[in-house]
C-alpha cells in the first residue's frame, strides 16, 4: 500500500479582537519556498544554527527580514500573584455594561480607581485632567478586604472579557481576573492616586456623574 502526503493548497486565518464585530481575514498559499499572505510573500530560511534562521516578508519594493532570537524567554511565572486571595466577584449580566463604560473613558493612558466603601459594592472612579470626574457602581460578591487600586481603563476591559472574578493582595501588585474554566488575565496597577471629594464637592461640581452598571 503506497501512503502518500497531502500537500498544503492553502489556509485562511481570520482574527476578532473583544466583542469588536470586526474580523480580519488572511488567505495563505504556497509559493515557492515560501508563502503568499494577501499582498506579502513569506519565505523562511532555515538553518541547523539557530542564530541564522530568518524569515522574510517581501511587499511590492519592501522587504523586510528578521531572525530568530535566540536566548531563554522569561518568566512569567514571576508576575502572576502567588497571594492574590482578596477576591470581588462581578454578576455575568453586570459585567457587559461595566465594560462598555472602561472603553468608553477614551485615552489609552486613563485609569479609574476602585474602592469598596460599601460592602457589596464596587465604585469606581475616573477624573480627567480638567478635574471632571464620572463613577460607576457595580455590585459584586466581596470575599475578603480587597485594597483601592487604579487600573488602567482599557486594560481592565480587556481582562474582565477574561474572567468575572478580580483576585488582589495590595494596591501595588499585579491584580489576576480569572474565569471558572482556569484561563486568567494579570493586570499591572497603576500608581495614579485619585483624590477622595468631599460630599460638598460633589454635590456643586455639574462635572461630576455617576452611573450604575445595567
């Protein structure tokens, strides 16, 4: 019996980032030595030493050619929490309003403070640099004390479309957004402090808007 290899025609790949309903596409196909990816060429050049292993994308006049790093990767191990056991737990039909108000905040750089004043309450706070300020309150399940921490805005989106369940230790070490299946998202806090207002403050700035999560 002759057993013969089937041969790539071709590959699509497609990408969508978040609950964005944008998608991506790519078509691959052999060429060559190396492949066609939508108006770019691939080629990769082998070789038994690491350090002359290359791959090269041609586009039209442009090509572009870079090697393999060789070398240990690091560890990730080493900013994932080992004591992150100060847990808040987001409601799921909580969770898509509170991340559309994170994406909404704008600049990539904002942050928002979280605290828990309330027992069974999260609020959270962003001010801009014009002093205007907007909160959100959410409630969670609290199991522990968890600490007031700032995250950035966006990236905290990113990591609830993670996990519901945020797990800290202190407002300066990484926080961990874990969802029940064991996959988990590490997010770096950031040390912007955001000045508590007083009751005064609030109730005669028009700047200032709350909103509870739907």
């Amino acid at each position: 019996m002759t057993t013969t290899t089937p041969t790539l025609q071709s590959a699509s790949l497609h990408f969508r980032e978040g609950s964005s309903d944008k998608e991506y596409h790519a078509a691959i196909e052999p060429k060559g030595e190396g492949f066609i990816a939508g108006p770019a060429i691939l080629t990769w050049i082998d070789h038994k030493d690491p350090e002359k292993r290359h791959v090269a994308t041609q586009c039209g006049r442009h090509l572009l050619v870079s090697k393999q790093l060789v070398g240990n990767y690091p560890n990730f191990k080493q900013v994932i929490p080992a004591f992150a056991d100060q847990l808040a737990v987001i409601p799921h039909d909580r969770k898509p309003g509170l991340i559309a108000w994170l994406r909404s905040l704008g600049k990539d750089q904002c942050s928002v403070r979280l605290d828990w004043q309330k027992r069974g309450q999260l609020t959270l706070t962003h001010r801009d640099a014009n002093g205007h300020s907007a909160t959100m309150q959410v409630p969670v399940e609290i199991h522990g004390s968890p600490p007031v921490i700032a995250f950035n805005a966006r990236y905290l989106a990113d990591a609830l479309e993670i996990g519901s369940t945020l797990c800290l230790s202190d407002e300066l070490s990484p926080g961990i957004c874990r969802h029940p299946n064991g996959r988990f998202c590490v997010i770096m806090p950031m040390r912007v402090p955001i000045p508590a207002r007083t009751n005064a403050e609030t109730a005669e700035s028009p700047s200032h808007h709350t909103q509870a999560a739907a």
